[in-house]
C-alpha cells in the first residue's frame, strides 16, 4: 500500500464506514448489532476479510477479542488501536465502530509511511475489534477488554448467559470464533483508542478534538426485588408484596439521589435499566424484579454519598412494599487519570494538524478504561452531534470523522516509534 492525498484517505475511510454500518443497519438509520448476534458474526466476517487483504495477520482469543496484525518487526511488541463493533439495540452507527475502522486507516497508513521511508518501526501495529463492548446481551460491558487485562477470569464471561439462558460460550462456539492466538498483556507496549464523545462538551466548545485526561468514577449494581406473586384484582392491596411496586420506588430513588447531590460543577449522573418482571402477566402481581442501576461522578466523594444515600434507602423501600431488595454485582471504579505523557503526545500531534481540542473526562466506560493502568494508553474524542448516542440519531459530521483518523494516525506514528506516552 502507498500513502495517498487527504481526500483520497478520507474518501476510503468513508468508503467503508458506509459498508460497515450496512451491518445490521436499522430503518433509521442506525444499527442493531449486539455482541454475538447474527448481525455481529457476519460484519465480523466481513472484518476479518476486510483485515486479511490489506495485509493483517488475522487471529481472536477464546472471548471473541477479534485482532488484526501487522508483524514489522520479529518479537516487537505491539502498539494496538481499536474499540469494538458490536452496538446496543437498535443503537447508532459510530458508537465503538467509527474508532475500529480509523484504527485500521491508521495503522494502514503508519505502516506505508514505514515501507516509503525505508524505516523499521521500534514496535509491530496491531488492531483489535473488542468482543462485547456494550454488555446489552451478556453482561459486564466491557467484557473482552476485561478478559484481556485480567479484570474477568475467562471461564467466567464464557459460562454468563443472557435473559433467554443462552450461555455465551456456547453461541460463540456455535458461531465458529472459539480461538487462542492473540497476543497476551506482555505483548503490547500502547494503546491508542479514538470515539465518538457521546457528549456535547466538544460541540459546544467549538473543538475537533477532545484529549481525555481521565475517566469519571461509577458505581453499578445489579438488584433483585423479591415480592410474592398473587391476581392484581383480587388481592387486597395492604396484602400486596410487589416486586414491580419495589423496582418504581428504586427507578424514583436514583432520580431523587442525583437531584438532591448534583451541582453544575460537580454533577451525578444516575440510571436504572434493563428492567426484567417475573412473572410479567398482565393479571399477576409481579414476584420478582430485576434491574440495573448505576451512579456516575467526576467526584469521588460525591459519589461515595449517592452511593450511602442508596443503601441508606432501600430498607424504607422494602418496608414500603413489603418487598426484600438483593444487591450483587456491584462494579466499580474510581477516577482514574490517563497518562500526562500521552495526552501531551496527543496535544502535539492535534497542534500539529491545527485541531482545535481540549481535555475532557470520559462518562461513559471504554475498553481504554480496562487498559488504562496496565499500559500506556492514549484516548481521544471527536464530536458527537447534540450529544446523542446510543440511539440511531447518532451522527459524527464526515469532516470530524476524518480529523480524528489524521490525528489518530500521528499519534500511533510516534507509538510505533517509541514516544513514550507514560
């Protein structure tokens, strides 16, 4: 391959932008791809495809991590770009995918600058296309990059199962992905990830470009309300144990917490979802209920109070509906910096390209969250426009998208040579 003009880069990074989101492409414009779907296995395929004819070296883990290799230099370890392909329900076209195809533009175009210099990189490039990102299906999120870095035992996320009872190694099995060639933790000596910012900080600022300087701290439960099933016509209401009744009081709740705790300057996001009703008939008081609920700050003292303020409520709410509440499951983490080396890096090469940007935290999680700390890695935005995401209104404008796979190429150029980014 040889380097080309910036509008023929861009034009082939939009290209198959266009071709990947026709996976699993929705009626508005999104895409419903969820991890180990049937949407998933074939974009899956294509990207594997996609990978070998570009000259990757193509290969998965056991989890369905999906990697694509360029070998420069025998024994180097990798600097490794990628994000994840799998989407939520009926979720948007960028989300994970725009940062999976720019890394591939990148490495292909790092790798050409190499061959038309007559340079050895220090370190070999690597792609990766994270297994189960979003955790709509099969739960955590972040599953592959968890197995990756050690944060989930393997057999672990193999045996999860979805609502159906359908166990994740047995779809992966039968989707033909079981593997075990990927490079392992040692391996890899950076990693860079670019996305979509799923905010609005950038579009209201003007940037291009946002530089993430760290990640927000978030407390997620998964909770189990216990009532009793009876006939919601017959049934006298003081003798109710709803479980649906206890699951209002919680959705209510995580509301209240962040109303009463949020600040402009320090700000708590909090949620429940995925829903799930036992027996769920329209003529049974529900025995069971069952939900996530999650609390998120860039402060980490204002979380620690949502987070007493939630315990402190849920024995009220059991009294309330005769209900008894589970909580498992918790996942957490704290703010956690990204490394002042690479984010420099980053701010050089943006100035470079004369990008407007500016540092920003992260809210949501990324697979650059699991593989903060154990290597030095690299995290970038572009905008999101209005903020939307996860839904298929998501848009990134083409010339933002195509900023973001420049900056993205100079900053893995000087990982494949060795700036240090920690």
């Amino acid at each position: 391959m040889t380097d080309t003009a910036p509008t023929e880069r861009h034009a082939a990074f939009l290209d198959d932008f266009a071709t990947l989101s026709g996976f699993g492409a929705t009626d508005r414009g999104g895409v419903h791809r969820e991890a180990a779907s049937d949407a998933d296995a074939a974009q899956r395929a294509w990207f594997g495809e996609l990978l070998t004819a570009r000259g990757f070296r193509v290969c998965a883990d056991r989890v369905g991590n999906q990697f694509g290799l360029l070998d420069a230099v025998p024994g180097a370890p990798y600097v490794l770009v990628g994000s994840h392909l799998d989407s939520q329900p009926f979720g948007g076209r960028y989300d994970g995918a725009y940062g999976v195809l720019a890394a591939v533009h990148a490495a292909q175009r790092v790798a050409a600058r190499s061959r038309q210099a007559g340079t050895a990189p220090r370190y070999n490039l690597g792609v990766v296309n994270w297994f189960n990102e979003e955790g709509s299906r099969f739960t955590p999120s972040m599953m592959g990059s968890s197995v990756f870095t050690g944060l989930l035992d393997a057999d672990t996320a193999l045996d999860t199962r979805d609502l159906r009872g359908v166990r994740l190694g047995d779809r992966l099995a039968e989707l033909g992905r079981p593997g075990g060639g990927a490079p392992v933790l040692d391996d890899v000596a950076a990693y860079a990830e670019i996305h979509i910012e799923q905010g609005r900080v950038l579009e209201d600022g003007g940037h291009a470009i946002g530089l993430v300087c760290a990640t927000w701290s978030a407390h997620k439960y998964f909770l189990t309300v216990e009532g009793e099933q009876s006939h919601t016509g017959s049934t006298v209401m003081t003798d109710r144990r709803d479980a649906l009744l206890g699951a209002a009081h919680l959705t209510v709740l995580a509301r209240e917490i962040s109303d009463a705790l949020s600040t402009p300057d320090t700000p708590l996001h909090t949620s429940v979802s995925q829903l799930t009703v036992e027996p769920n008939s329209p003529v049974t008081v529900a025995r069971e209920a069952r939900l996530h609920l999650d609390l998120r700050s860039p402060d980490e003292t204002v979380l620690e109070r949502a987070n007493a303020m939630l315990h402190e409520r849920i024995p009220e709410i059991e009294r309330l509906a005769r209900v008894r509440i589970a909580v498992a499951g918790a996942h957490h983490w704290g703010v956690r910096p990204f490394p002042a080396a690479g984010i420099e890096l980053a701010r050089g090469c943006a100035t470079g390209l004369g990008l407007s940007h500016r540092e920003i935290m992260t809210i949501a999680g990324h697979d650059s969250v699991n593989m903060n700390g154990r290597v030095p890695t690299v995290m970038l935005f572009v905008p999101s426009v209005e903020g939307i995401s996860h839904n298929e209104g998501e848009l990134t404008h083409d010339a933002d998208a195509c900023a973001g796979v420049d900056l993205l190429t100079e900053v893995v150029d000087r990982l494949a040579a060795g700036v240090p980014a920690a």
